[in-house]
C-alpha cells in the first residue's frame, strides 16, 4: 500500500471517529416523545393532562412523561419503559422548553424533534404552574 494510500485512510478514520463522538454529545439535537401518566408512569388518558379547562377537572396527580427511549404507540393502562423523566402537566414553562403548547392537551406519543440536550433519562420531577 502506497503512503498516499495510508495517509488517506488514516485521515478518513479520524474523520470518522470525530463524526461518531459528535452524535455522543449530550447538546445535539434529540427526539422525545411524551405521554400522559400518573406518579408510576402508567399512561391515561390525554384528557387528564388538558389544562384548558381549569386544571382538567380531574385533580393532581398526573404528569407529562418524557424520554428520547420513549415511542408512539403505547397504549393506555401500559406502564412507560424505565428511564424517563416526569412534569407537571399545568408547567407551562416545562411544557414550552420542551417545544410544547404551554397549555392544552398534548396527544400520546407525541414526539417532538430537534429537542435540544433535554435528555430523557432519570426520574426528576418537576412542578408549577
């Protein structure tokens, strides 16, 4: 193999393992997807986490569960997989870092890209109004 040869491989591998540890980074772009769930992350329906109608009529108690692990298409009275994190579904500066309407019902499995190092992994919990 010629050393032009090597030199143009070797270079290309660098490139290449730079492009790799670039989708490592924990500020890259990521997609979430969110359900409607109560405190053990089993889903319900999206009606309880509407706010338009003065906090949804059906107490606290319910959350807005996100995750980059999260899919569309789990059905309610499922458990989400482990690893995601938990709002308040009335936060509506939670809801609209997230790219969320800061207000309303939000569909299950909704999946929002371009989120920005939110991550979706841990237990934290937040809440307000």
């Amino acid at each position: 193999m010629s050393s032009r040869s090597v030199a143009l491989t070797s270079t290309f591998l660098l490139l290449a393992a730079g492009g790799t540890a670039a989708c490592d980074n924990g500020d890259d772009y990521q997609d979430e997807g969110f359900y409607c769930a109560d405190e053990n992350g089993v889903i319900v329906d999206e009606d309880y986490c509407d706010d338009d109608d003065g906090g949804g009529g059906f107490g606290g108690g319910f959350f807005i569960w996100h995750s980059t692990s999260y899919r569309s298409g789990y059905p309610v009275g499922s458990r989400l997989p482990a690893g995601g994190s938990k709002f308040a579904y009335n936060d509506k500066a939670a809801r609209s870092s997230f790219g969320l309407p800061s207000s309303g019902r939000i569909s299950n499995g909704t999946v929002k890209t371009s989120v920005v190092g939110k991550g979706g992994s841990g237990s934290s919990s937040r809440s307000g109004g």
